[in-house]
C-alpha cells in the first residue's frame, strides 16, 4: 500500500471519527426534540419568556464503547405583536442557547501495513452555544387550523475548533426557514394534529480542513454546503382544563453537496427519527405553562440513537 492510498484511509478514519463524536451532530443549529403537541402553533399576542431544558444521551456503534452526553438550558424571548402582514400576527425572536457537550469513547488504534493510527479518547466543553436571531415569525389562527411561518439566522457565537471532538457552535452562519401547522379535527379543539418543519441552510460543513501524513497533505474545502431537514410532530389530546397529553416524535436528516468534494461526502447523509409521550399544562392565571416531553431514538444512520428530554418552562407577560 503506498502512502497516498494509505493517506486516504487515514482521512475517511479520522472524518468519521470527527463528525461522530461531535453530537448531536455538527452542521445542524435546530435541536429537534424542542416542539411537540401543537408545535406547528405560535402563542397570541404578547411577549413570552420560554426555557426550555434538553437532556440528550446516546451512543453508536461506529465507534468503540462511544457515549455522548448533551445538556442544553435554551432561554428564548418571544414578542408575538398585534400587527398584522398577510392576515397573520407579526412576530420576532431571540434564543441564547447554553450548552455542555461531553463525548467519550476506548482509544482505537487502527493498522495499515504496519501503520497506526490512535484516536483520541474525546472530552468535554461548557458555554453559549450559537445565537438564533428570529426576525420573521408570522401565525394564523382560524377555526379549525393554526399555520406558522418564519425566518431565523443562527450566529456562530459559540466555540468551534475543527480539530476538537466536542464543539459548542457550528462555526458557520445559517438561514434557516420554519413552516407548521395544527388541525384540530373537533369543534371544542380537544383534539390537535400538529406538524413542524424546519429546513437549515449552512455555509459549510464542520470537520477537519487539512491532515499530513507522511509528507503528504489533503486538504478538504472548507466551504461544503450543508443542509438540514427537521420534522416534528404531535397528536394530542385535552383530558382535563388545560392539561393535554400525547404522542409525539421528530425526524431530522442532514445533506451535504456530493459534487467534487472527495472524501468528505463518502459519508452521504446522517439521519435521525425518535418517538415518545408529552404532557402539557397551563395556569392561565398566572400566565405559566409547562411541557415534558420524552423521545426514544430508534432509527440513526451516520449518528449516535439514544434518549431525549426536554422540560419546556414558559412565562407570558
């Protein structure tokens, strides 16, 4: 085996182990697992603080005894205003996401005709995350539907180092459009059929930019667009005054350009798809609601499968 040829397994190596361990992956801004029962809805006119708290933990197999853990606290402030465009409300947003991202895995040394290669054991990173800056929100209500529409940019505040296991942000800018809606089949709207989508358009795909090996370097284009597709759904039902409860679930897959972009597009596309139960509450009174939901992952292709729980905490002033 010559040192080129050895030069490119080393690459496809290396690539998989990097774009695996940053999880949930890299190249993706929306956590999927945040929307549920009537997600595909927007709140009526008025200013909303909304926390949601995100537990993630997975593993895969496409690395030895891999284990990732992901904790996300995501405070978002919400101005639905009483304009109207369209005959829709008229609203904006901001979420400043925190982050801690762990990734562990057995050190791995892989041997090429008496070559080897050790991977590291992974880590773990604390801080923001990138910041959304939503300033297009537009919500229909009519008698039996709710439509949602919007535009979101996702700044790359958050720490990102191609060389790193764990990253914090993306390192790139992203548009990202929302479309969703809820059809509430009854009149009195105990029942509700909610879709979300959300479709990502990224800069480039994270992941190493150049490796030498033997007086050999390759270098992978730093700018290999990158798209995602999120769905999430919900059918959900109102079995007391202002408590529902259902089944949700959510599937999300990422694209990446094929072209000319050699090794980094060997790995095509990740995709994920969970399921679980939410309950919702409200204390109109008071003006809180609150949302736990729980999604088990049972498809992944090119990513790690695990739980997901998010605690959503809202307050409307």
């Amino acid at each position: 085996m010559n040192k080129r040829s050895l030069l490119v397994i080393i690459l496809l190596v290396i690539l998989a182990a990097d774009l695996q361990a940053q999880l949930p992956i890299d190249g993706v801004h929306y956590p999927v697992g945040l929307e549920g029962i009537k997600g595909g809805s927007l709140p009526e006119p008025g200013i909303y603080f909304r926390d949601d708290n995100l537990f993630y933990t997975g593993t895969s197999d496409l690395l030895p005894d891999f284990h990732t853990f992901v904790y996300l606290q995501a405070p978002q402030l919400t101005w639905m205003t009483g304009w109207k465009i369209f005959g829709a409300n008229y609203g904006m947003d901001v979420l400043m996401p925190f982050v801690y991202k762990q990734a562990n895995y057995q050190n791995t040394i892989v041997s090429f005709g008496g070559h080897t290669i050790t991977l590291s054991e992974g880590g773990n990173k604390s801080g923001l995350g990138d910041v959304k800056i939503e300033p297009l929100l537009l919500s229909w209500h009519l008698k039996h539907f709710d439509f949602t529409a919007g535009y979101a940019l996702w700044v790359p505040t958050g720490d990102y180092n191609n060389s790193s296991v764990v990253n914090l942000g993306d390192g790139c800018w992203t548009h990202m459009m929302t479309l969703g809606g809820v059809w509430y089949p009854d009149a009195e709207k105990t029942w509700s059929v909610s879709v979300l989508n959300h479709y990502e358009f990224n800069s480039k795909l994270p992941g190493l930019q150049s490796i030498s090996f033997g007086g050999l370097v390759t270098t992978i284009p730093e700018n290999i667009p990158c798209s995602t597709y999120s769905l999430e759904w919900g059918v959900g039902k109102t079995i007391c005054k202002e408590t529902d409860v259902g089944i949700i679930g959510y599937y999300q897959e990422q694209f990446t350009d094929q072209g000319e972009n050699g090794a980094a597009a060997f790995f095509g596309d990740s995709k994920v798809a969970g399921i679980g139960p939410e309950i919702c509450t409200q204390i109109s009174r008071w003006g809180l609601s609150a949302s736990l939901r729980y999604n088990y992952e049972f498809l992944a292709d090119n990513r790690p499968h695990g739980h997901n729980v998010d605690l959503t905490l809202t307050k409307r002033f």
